[in-house]
C-alpha cells in the first residue's frame, strides 16, 4: 500500500525519463506522449534549451523573495505583458492560484470603484478552475466540490454557450464573467466566438469584468498564444499556467493597467511567486514560442491531427461519435451505450498499454495535447497506434 494520498487514479507504469515528445519507463518502456502532464509540456520533455536556463539559474540563486529587484522578472513580465492584452502580471506557482489570485482582484477593482456590493461571478456549467476553495467554487465539477461545503458565496452557474443565460444572470451584485475558451477538464468544449464575443458586449453594458481562464488552452496550444485572440476580443483578466513553465511550477494572473489599479504593497503575495528559477524557465519557453513560426506549427499539425482523428472516428463508428477542439486541445468522444461507464477510462488504459499516452476528461472524452512541437511523424505513429487498439476492442 502506499504512502501516497489516493486521489489519483494511478497506473501501474513508473516513468523515469523524457525526451521531447517521448517517456520511459523504468523498464525502457518507450511512450508516445501526447498527454503531456495534461497539456503542461508544451515544449516536450527536457528541453534542451529550457534544462540550459533551468541549470544555468540554479547555480546562480534559487530564491531571494520578491523583496529585490529581480532582472529576469521584470524582463518576462515585460515580454509576456508585450505579446498580450495585460499591462500588469502577477506570477504563481499553479493555475489555481492564478485563478485564485484573478477571483480576489476582481473583487477588489469593484470596491476601490466604490462599487463594493458587486462581488458575484458568473461563471459556465462544465467549468473547471482548479482545487483552491474559491477555485472549486466557481467550477462546475461535482465530484471536486461535494463534501467541502459551506463553499466560498459569490459563484452563479449558467449554461455554455448559452449568452441569454448569462445577460439574465446579472444582478445588481455581479462583479465579472469567468469563462474558459476551450473546457479542458470539461470535455474540450470550444465556446464559440460569438459567445466569447457577446460576453465582451454583455460585462462592457453592465460594468462587469471578463476574465479568461486560459490554464489549459492558452501559450500556444490553440495556434495562437491566447485562444481569446481568435474570437477577437480583448479581456480584462486571464490566468495562465500549465504550459507556460513547461512543467517547472509557474502561473501568471495578468490583468489590464485598469483592473491593476486597485492592487497596491501588501494586496496580495507570494512567498514563492515569481522565484529566479521560474522566472529563467518562463524566459526561456517565451524564446521559443515567440520565435518566429511557432504557432503556426500548432494550428498547422493541430489541423492535422483533427482530420486524422476525424478519420478514425468515421472508421469505428460504434466507438467514437465526434472529434472537439482546435490546435493540439482535442478530444474524441466515446460514444455511450454499452452500459459501460467510463468507457473512456477504459480506452485511454488500452491506448496506454500500445505506448499511446492520452488522458479522460469529462463527457466521455479521451483528450489529446500533445507537446506543441509534434511533427506529421508522430501523428501518423499516433494514429497507427489507435488503429491497432481499437481494432481490438469489442466491448462484452
Ligand atoms: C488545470 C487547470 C486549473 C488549475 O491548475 P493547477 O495548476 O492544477 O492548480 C485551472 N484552470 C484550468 C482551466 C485548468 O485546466
């Protein structure tokens, strides 16, 4: 038995190596990774470049608390506040305490306005934010919720996609909308660019703030940095996390200078927050990912890689009933009706097996997100691999 708090399902496979978009196990084992730590490796595995900044910083200073100038903080809060709509960053270390800190700062913008009675969220069913308090509280996830009550007050849920549902969810007391551009957890359920859209006419009509959760979809996994990007729009808060660190701990709150405006010293904080080796780790994805091509290359193999899976959908039709998503945020839904639940569990353990990494998220879906620098050749070894596993299957 081990030691371990049981709150993952664990297989039985030990990983103890990676290389790009491959791991290993301690058996040498090799896998074709396109989980990647759930669309948190978006470089791949090691590297090159990021170990180089990682070890270069580590024999420089781990962490000296944001109490000195740092050079490489102001220097990624610059570039990344640069290639986005945010004049103002705040940096963590996971995507729920970016969330987190985004929940507080909308709260505050509305009582530094003088509008302190306004201090409810609406926010979108099938939504997730992380594992926080208010995170769960504002997610829609039952499973991450029941039995922690009384949760945080303050968190109204309308249905996605669904604008009517949001304007008639406005009260006098509501502070901001929260939505993801692409449900990660959810299902790789896309809002549509007329809902994200209307969402921006909605919180401008009654003063309310739009904040994106971008954790998931966002630097570069839908083949743009931000997905907001796409629907045209600009926000007025967006976490980030998972991919922006490439699997170094690192979250960023980022915010216009107006919604920045209520913050000043001792609002909020953290110890580890924008420590040097994040910072070297952060610096060093952006030299990538800003590098010329780079999300080209995703919307490119994430186009794809979709048609490849539309393929094998239309081959094993009594699987699978469709593919979602866009860029390298996919998923294929397992079609229901074997009485079996978790089918999707099930598949995603038997694509496992064949050396195919992939990952469940809700609505029966096996979710796709590779590491952003996949090439044809692992589409094709990936899709070969779901051809001889599904094949397979006969569920009974
Ligand atoms: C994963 C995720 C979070 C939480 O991030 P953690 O690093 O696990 O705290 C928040 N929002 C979205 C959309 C996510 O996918």
């Amino acid at each position: 038995m081990s030691a371990v708090l049981p709150v993952y399902r664990r297989s039985d496979i030990a990983i103890s190596r990676g290389e790009g978009v491959y791991l290993f196990s301690e058996d040498n084992d090799c896998y074709l990774d396109f989980a990647a730590g759930i669309a948190v490796n978006s470089l791949g595995h090691c590297h090159p470049h990021v170990v180089a900044a990682l070890k270069s910083q580590a024999d420089k200073l781990w962490h000296c608390s944001n109490m000195y100038q740092l050079d490489q903080l102001d220097q990624f809060a610059q570039r990344l506040t640069d290639a986005c709509f945010a004049d103002k960053v705040f940096f963590t270390n996971s995507g729920a305490e970016a969330v987190e800190c985004g929940l507080k700062i909308l709260r505050k913008y509305h009582d530094f306005n003088k509008n302190p009675e306004r201090y409810r969220v609406i926010t979108m069913e099938g939504g997730f934010h992380g594992r926080s308090f208010a995170c769960i509280s504002a997610g829609g996830n039952e499973v991450a919720r029941d039995g922690y009550g009384p949760l945080l007050d303050g968190f109204d849920r309308v249905e996605f996609n669904n604008l009517a549902a949001v304007e008639s969810a406005v009260t006098p007391e509501t502070a901001a909308i929260l939505v993801e551009p692409v449900q990660g957890e959810g299902g790789i359920r896309e809002a549509t660019p007329e809902f994200l859209q209307g969402l921006r006419k909605i919180a401008d009509r009654y003063g309310l703030l739009l904040f994106i959760d971008e954790v998931q979809c966002g630097m570069g996994r839908t083949g743009s940095l931000f997905a907001y990007e796409q629907a045209g729009i600009t926000p007025d808060i967006v976490s980030s996390a998972k991919g922006i660190g490439n699997g170094f701990p690192l979250g960023a709150c980022l915010m216009t200078q107006k919604v920045a405006n209520c913050m000043s010293t001792g609002t909020h904080g953290s110890t580890y927050g924008s420590n040097p080796l994040a910072m070297a780790v952060g610096n060093a994805v952006l030299d990538i990912m800003l590098a010329g091509g780079f999300f080209q290359h995703v919307a490119k193999t994430g186009a794809l890689l979709k048609k490849e899976l539309e393929k094998i959908v239309h081959e094993f039709p009594s699987l699978f009933s469709e593919v979602r998503g866009r860029g390298l945020i996919l998923g294929v839904k397992v079609r229901q009706g074997y009485g079996i639940e978790n089918a999707n569990h099930i598949l995603v353990g038997k694509l496992r097996e064949e050396g195919l990494l992939t990952s469940a998220a809700q609505d029966n879906m096996i979710r796709i997100t590779p590491p952003l620098i996949i090439g044809q050749e692992h589409i094709l070894e990936a899709t070969a691999i779901m051809r001889k596993t599904f094949s397979d299957i006969k569920w009974n």
